[in-house]
C-alpha cells in the first residue's frame, strides 16, 4: 500500500512538471506556426509584442494569447493603422500539442480592438490585405514543407469587448463610427451548417456624410438567431430584435454570397408603432428637451432590402417612416403640438446608389388651429443633387411658447413663411440662378425677442423679406433695441451660394435711424455674475480680469456688405452726435468707414479707417480723423466730467480743428493698447481763452493777477507724433496772455503731461513784487523783457506748475555786466532774497 501511495506520489509530481514545462517546450513550436499561419496569408506587417501560453487558465483547455497586436498596412496605405488590439486569446485541446496534426482553436476573446478601416479617394480599401495569387504568401509556395493547415478555426464562442470601429470612405465622403461595441457570438463556427446566437451592442452610433452628422449619439442593441450554411455561404435570419436608441426594430431575411455577388431578402419593421417609440429616435443628448411629455398618434418604420450587390450595382431598398395624428404635450404647459403629420421615405431601385430618393411629403404640425406644412424631395443625390422643396404656415410665438417651452428665452409676435424651392446643386455651385426656383416671402409682425445673456429686448415691430433666386429683398425692417432705433432697406445676393458653398453674401442697404445709443448696444450682453467674493486685492484684480465684458467683435471674412448710413442723432459715452451719413463697409473680415460724417462736440467730424479683429480679440484699427470747429467747453465737459479735470481748463472757450492719423491694437474691451498706439498730426486753435484756470493762476508770482483771469492764447498750429502710446509735441510759437511763448512737451501713457513754456514776458507785465526787484537792478532802464520758463507737470487734470528763472538770471546777468561789481553784488543778493520769500 505504501508503495502504490509513492507510486501515485510521484505520477503526480510528474504530470505538474509536465504541465510546467509544456508553455517552455511547446511556446516556440506555437510561436512560430502563428507567425507562419498569419504571413501566409496577410499582405500587411503584422506585430504583437509577446507570446503567452497557459496550461491553468482553463485546464483541460490550453490558453494561448498575443498582447499588443498590430496589423499595419503596405503600399498606398503604407504606415496606417488597420488593426490594433492590446490582447487576443484564444484556446485549444491541450492533446492537439503532442500530435503532428492540424491545432484546432475553439474559443477567441478580443480585447479593446480598435478597427480603423479606410478608403481612399480612387476606392482602394486597407482591409483588402490577402494574397491574390493562391491566397499565401510567395515565400511559401515552393516550399514542400506541409504548412498548409497548421491551425483549424473549430470556433464555438467569438467575444468581442468593447471595440471601437471607424469606417472613413474617402470616395464617398462618409463616416462611420462604432463607439465601445461589444459582440458574443456561439455556437459551431465551423462545418456545413449551424445555428448561432448573436448578442452585439454599440454605445454611440455616428454617420456623417458630407460633413453633416445624420446619425449621431445613437445606442444600437441587437439579438439575433442566425442560421447558417457554410457550404452555400447563406445566413438566413430566423429570430432579431434591433433597438435603436429606445426604437424595438425587427430585420428577418437571408443573405447569400454564393461567389463574388451577394444577394439580399430583408425586411424591416418597428416592432411598435406609438408615436412614443418614434420619439425614441431623437439622440440622447436631447433627452433634456423633452423631459416631461405626452405623447399620442401611431408612427410605424417599414423597409426592405431586396436584390444583389456586385461593384457599383447596389439592392433596392426602401424605408417608409410614417407618422399619423400625433401630438406632444409637455406636463407644464397649457396647449400642445397636434396633428403630427409626415411620410418620410428613401427608396432605391437596383443599380447605382445615385438612384437613391429621399422624400417628405405631407408633414405637418397644428398649434391653436394654426398649420405649418413642409414638403421635399431630393434625388439624384450622389452626382447632382435634384430638389424640390416648399414651407407653408403661420407661426405665432404667443402660442408656440404655450406649447413648447423655451428655457431662458422668451419671444413673441407673429411669422408668416410662405416659401417654394427648386432646382439643382450644379446651377447654384454655376451661379445659373435663373434655373432655381426659390420664391417666397417672410413676414415678421411685432416680435420680441428677450434671453438672459441680453441686456435689452430686441423687437422687431415689422420686417418684410422677399426671396428670389437672385436676391433676399428686404422692403421693410425695423429693429428696436433698448433707445435705439435702426431701419434697413435693401437686398442681399449670392445667397444661395452662401448657404450651400460658404461663398460670399453680398448686400447693399439703406440704413436710417432716429437715434442710435451705442452705449447699449455695444454693451447688450449680459455681463456674468460673481459668484464668490474676493478674500484680496490679489483676487479682486484677477477676478474683474475674468469677468471684463469682452466687446471686441468679428466680421465674417465670406461677407460683403454696404451700408449708408442716415442716422439722425446716436450717443457714445457722454458725447452726442447728430446727423451722421456715409458709407459703412463689411468685406474681407474688416470694418471699414468711407467719409463718414457726423456733428459732435460743437463742430464736424470726418472719419476715415479700417477696424479688423484678432484670434486674440485685440482688434487692429487705422483712422484718419478730421476734426473742424471742435467746441472747447463742450469737448471738455463730454471727456472731463469731474471737477478735477477741468483744473487746467477753466471756464474756457474757443475752437479747436485738428487733422490725424492714428493706429494700434485695441483690448478685447475695445481699449487702447498704448504700447501699440502711433500717429501724426496737427491740430489748429480759433479763439482759445481760458478764465479762471486753476493752472494758469499758479503763475501769479510772474504775471499780474489781472491778466490771469482772462488768459488768451493766440491762433496757432501745433504738429504732434504719437510713439507707443507717448503723445509728443513738437515746438511751436504762441503768445499767451499778451506774451511770447514757446511751447513743448509730451504727455505719456500713463496721462502724464510734461509741457514747458518758454516765456518771453514785457516789463510791464509783470507783477508788483517782480516790478520792484527789477527796478534796483543797476542798468535796469535797459530791461524791456525777460524771458521765464514754465513747467507744467502732473496728471492731466492736476497738474503742477513750476518757475524755472536759470533763463532770467542769465538774462539779467547780460543787461547789466557794465554796473561795478559792487554794486552788481549787491543787487543780487537783494534780488535773490527777495525771490526766496516771494516762491518759497
């Protein structure tokens, strides 16, 4: 007994050391049939990283995987990913390892594929990677090593996990994607014939053909009885059920590829015909519209597939959507959208896919007994689009939004579309607008438009469109926008070209307006909230970074379009504007200005430019600005409310005319970058006079009181340059008060002014004190004149005014260099005294 024990004992240790050392043994051997079963047959580079085998996983099973397999293709799709998978297994009899006989895999799992199927523009497909001559590889041929069936496919079960597939046809301009699809298909893969189980399902859906998205964020489940004949290469279709998104649909048929050709029997039905199913069909990301609604009326999908498909000679097919006596009513709202009408049908026959026809015919939808009916027809749809269309109704907002409900807007009034549309895709792309039929008119009557994001209604009390197939004629438009009033006459054209081809929309209208607040119109959307407080002045600062209205504004660059302008008066900021005419331009992605005038600020201005956005919302702008018989009072009151501001000014009067250029950068708030402002120019005083300036009283201790009162300042022209934002002035005579003047400076960025007054002041023009240090000079019959500098320094509304005597000592000094020096002494150190006490 103890003997068969150890006996026993050792059989078994055996078996394990057999069962560890069959992956070492037998991995080589294994590797090297799957690399030659997979070159044999593939005309790609094909990869995987590692080879595993396990006797465990699933004794008696073996398990054989591959990690990180790739397939990528050669010639035209050199270098483009066909395949990729990070793990394949697989598993077969663990006796097959010891026999000289054919392997057989019974079970495959695939992991996290991703397929990326590809054609491309002459119809050449990355899929297409088997052998034509014999189906192996050329290596292989000659060789007499039986290598023919190293591998027998006996599948029963085929899982796919969470695959994502993409299908991009070049030739056609379509897109396909299948989003984390999941596959589990059993039964006998293999022999002459078997029944299989199909279990599959797809978590996003898209189609997209000529970049517009047909289907998209749709879910695709599917359980089907397949029957199959290997020999005939027939699948028949005994038991499905298809749901798209919540739609139970039910495909029965069969399929036959007996050789190159493929012949198909199909048909397709909705399982259910409530009009609540055909609600299903709306993408997921829309479920938020229609939470809470009821639903009544029958919707019913027919189709059908029948015929063969071999090159470019397709099935005929048809799929029938039909819609009867439907209605929606949300749970919230008083009234409903009734009487839901549509036929919805594509239809082929046999032959080319350009037999394809898409109609909808008899749709309708009822709000209060008001219709609103739609019709259209499409085919010849793959080489030159054939339309025919036509959109019929009254629409009146007052009931819409009892029926619908429309969130953070609201809108009322009444629109009356009655429109018809005919033609063909190739005399729109070939401008024969002649041969399009698209006649109709658009009638707007006191709409209001309000939403959160706007600061202001906007109302449209009455619009008038007309449509031709050459223009948009508008006879009436009328827009109301908080104080503002704008009326458009006029017509747009090439807009068929613009719809359909992103072509330029051209246009030229007559603009005309009582009053135009740009105040509130360059400011109408809503500023956002704060939504937390700022803990310092660190975040304060950040946080009103962050919530700055951004005002800066594109124009389309496929636009171009004219306006003439007569707008009666208009505000901005403070300053008032009144009869403004010219010509306003859209074109190129610039705003450009053509003579327009307006008066302002007590005189004329003529403006000249060009505005032009940024990716970075810093537009570019260039003005030419002619300025006559600016009124000062007015000008200084419009830009300087504040007490402050008006130190330098005073109670002031006269004109001022001025001729500039001027360009840079502006700030998404429309602000001057003054690192980016440049110019030149001049500008002319009429006029000038200043009474009682704050400035101009700084200077008593040179000037008699009397004649600071009432400063006048003679007509002059000063030339000026504009360097990164400093404003520089170049010298210029004058006389101010009655006296000689110089004048320069500059005023920064920053509003910092740096002006000096070169003085050259008459004797009798200054004030007692300074009269009577003159007059104990030695040889001070020969003084007429002396010259004083001035310095005007400080922020623009405060500035300080300083006295700069260096010119009159010296002055004095030359006038007087024949007295003795003694009696020079001492004059000067009476003078200089004196000074001290009187600007100390």
């Amino acid at each position: 007994m103890k003997k068969i024990v150890i006996v026993f004992a050792l059989i078994i240790v055996l078996l394990l050391v057999l069962l560890l050392a069959i992956p070492v043994v037998f991995k080589g051997k294994l590797l090297k049939v799957t690399q030659t079963t997979i070159n044999k047959h593939v005309n790609a580079t094909v990869e995987f990283e590692n080879f595993s085998l396990s006797v465990f996983k699933d004794f008696p099973q073996i398990t054989v995987g591959l990690q990180n397999v790739s397939i990528v293709g050669k010639g035209v799709f050199n270098n483009d990913t066909l395949l990729s998978v990070p793990e394949v297994t697989g598993q077969m009899n663990l006796m097959s390892l010891f026999t000289s006989s054919s392997k057989s895999i019974r079970n495959v799992v695939v992991s996290d594929p991703l397929v990326n199927l590809l054609v491309d523009k002459q119809g050449n497909s990355n899929w297409d990677i088997t052998y034509s001559d014999g189906n192996v590889y050329p290596e292989t041929n000659n060789k007499k090593e039986n290598l023919s069936n190293p591998f027998e496919l006996q599948l029963e079960q085929i899982e796919v996990i969470n695959a994502n597939i993409n299908y991009n046809d070049n030739s056609a301009d379509l897109l396909m994607e299948f989003t984390k699809a999941n596959l589990l298909c059993t039964g006998n893969l293999y022999g002459s014939k078997a029944n299989l189980n199909i279990l599959g399902d797809i978590s996003d859906l898209l189609v997209q053909y000529d970049s517009v998205n047909y289907i998209s964020n749709t879910t695709l489940t599917t359980k089907s009885l397949l029957e199959i004949d290997y020999e005939n290469i027939t699948i028949g279709i005994l038991e499905n059920e298809l749901v798209l998104n919540d739609l139970p649909l039910q495909v029965l048929g069969s399929v036959q590829m007996p050789s190159d050709s493929m012949f198909f029997d199909l048909k397709i039905n909705s399982k259910e015909s409530g009009f609540n199913n055909f609600m299903a069909l709306i993408p997921p990301q829309y479920d938020s519209y229609f939470e809470g609604i009821t639903t009544s009326g029958m919707a019913e999908i027919i189709g059908s597939m029948n015929g063969w498909y071999f090159g470019e000679d397709y099935p005929a097919f048809q799929l029938a959507l039909n819609v009867k006596k439907g209605s929606v009513k949300y749970q919230n709202l008083p009234d409903e959208l009734k009487n839901i009408e549509a036929d919805i049908l594509i239809n082929k026959a046999q032959g080319i896919l350009n037999l394809t026809e898409a109609s909808v015919l008899n749709a309708s939808v009822e709000v209060k007994n008001n219709p609103v009916k739609f019709s259209f027809l499409m085919n010849d749809i793959f080489e030159d689009v054939v339309f025919n269309g036509a959109l019929n109704g009254k629409i009146n907002f007052d009931h819409l939004k009892d029926a619908i409900p429309f969130d953070s807007i609201k809108i009322a009034g009444i629109m009356d579309v009655q429109m018809e549309f005919k033609g063909k895709y190739s005399d729109i792309l070939n401008k024969n607008y002649g041969q399009i039929k698209s006649d109709g008119s658009i009638l707007l009557k006191d709409i209001n438009y309000a939403s959160n994001t706007l600061r202001e209604d906007v109302k449209i009390p009455n619009g008038d469109l007309v449509f031709s197939p050459q223009e948009v004629n508008l006879k009436a438009f009328e827009i109301l926008i908080g104080r503002s009033d704008l009326h458009l006459k006029g017509s747009l054209s090439n807009y068929l070209n613009y719809l359909f081809n992103d072509d330029v929309l051209k246009g030229q209208f007559q603009l005309t307006s009582r009053f135009v607040n740009l105040n509130e119109l360059l400011t109408i959307q809503s500023k956002p909230t704060k939504e937390t407080l700022p803990n310092s002045i660190k975040d304060k600062k950040k946080q009103e970074e962050q919530t700055d209205e951004i005002l800066a504004f594109d124009i389309p660059s496929n636009i171009m379009v004219d306006f003439r302008s007569n707008i009666q008066a208009a505000q901005l900021h403070n300053i008032l504007i009144s009869n403004i005419n010219g010509t306003i331009k859209a074109e190129n992605g610039k705003l450009n200005l053509d003579g327009l005038d307006m008066n302002m600020l007590g005189g004329e201005l003529t403006l000249n430019g060009s505005y032009e956005n940024s990716p970075s919302d810093q537009p570019l702008f260039d003005f030419n600005f002619k300025m006559s018989d600016f009124e000062i009072p007015i000008l200084v009151q419009s830009f300087s409310p504040q007490q402050t501001q008006r130190a330098i000014s005073g109670q002031s009067s006269g004109k001022i005319n001025s001729d500039f250029k001027l360009s840079g950068r502006l700030n998404p708030q429309l602000k001057i970058i003054p690192s980016t402002f440049k110019g030149i120019g001049l500008f002319q005083t009429v006029g000038l006079q200043f009474v009682n300036s704050g400035t101009f009283n700084q200077m008593k201790g040179v000037l008699k009181q009397e004649k600071l009162k009432n400063v006048t300042i003679d007509n002059f022209t000063a030339n000026f340059l504009v360097q990164d934002g400093n404003l520089l002035l170049k010298p210029f005579k004058t006389e101010v008060a009655g006296q000689e003047a110089l004048m320069k400076g500059s005023l920064n960025v920053q509003s910092i002014l740096d002006l000096t007054i070169d003085f050259n002041v008459k004797r009798e023009a200054f004030g007692d004190d300074i009269q009577s240090i003159i007059g104990i000079i030695p040889g001070q019959e020969r003084i007429k004149s002396v010259p004083v500098t001035v310095l005007i320094c400080g922020p623009v509304g405060e500035p300080e005014v300083k006295l700069d005597f260096t010119p009159t000592r010296k002055y004095v000094t030359e006038q007087i260099k024949n007295s003795s020096k003694e009696d020079l002494q001492k004059s000067l150190n009476k003078i200089g005294n004196t000074l001290k006490k009187l600007f100390k």
